[in-house]
C-alpha cells in the first residue's frame, strides 16, 4: 500500500469520511517496507502472549 499512496488512501478516507463515528484521519506510512517487519513481529508477540495466557487442558 506504501507505493500506492493516495489512490489507495482517498477512496478509505471517503469511506471512513461517510461511515465513521467520529472523524478519522488517515495517513500514509512513513515506515513503509518496514512495516510489513514489524506487523509481524506484533502478531507474534500477541499470539505469544494468548497461548501464556491460556489455562492448560488436563
């Protein structure tokens, strides 16, 4: 989406502009590549912390 930039973007702002509770704003990613890294990084720490969290079956 980094590369897309606004061609992207204006259609979600539109789409948020006419659905959203309260106004939101939208911006591009300055961590462009990178945050794909660390997107998944996020999702590994949080399903981490799920499976402590699980009570163990037995």
């Amino acid at each position: 989406m980094s590369r897309a930039g606004d061609v992207l973007l204006e259609p979600v702002r539109r789409h948020l502009h006419l659905h959203a509770l309260v106004p939101v704003t939208v911006h591009e990613s300055t961590l462009r590549e990178q945050a794909v890294a660390l997107g998944a990084v996020r999702h590994s720490l949080d399903v981490a912390e799920e499976r402590m969290q699980e009570t163990p079956q037995g």
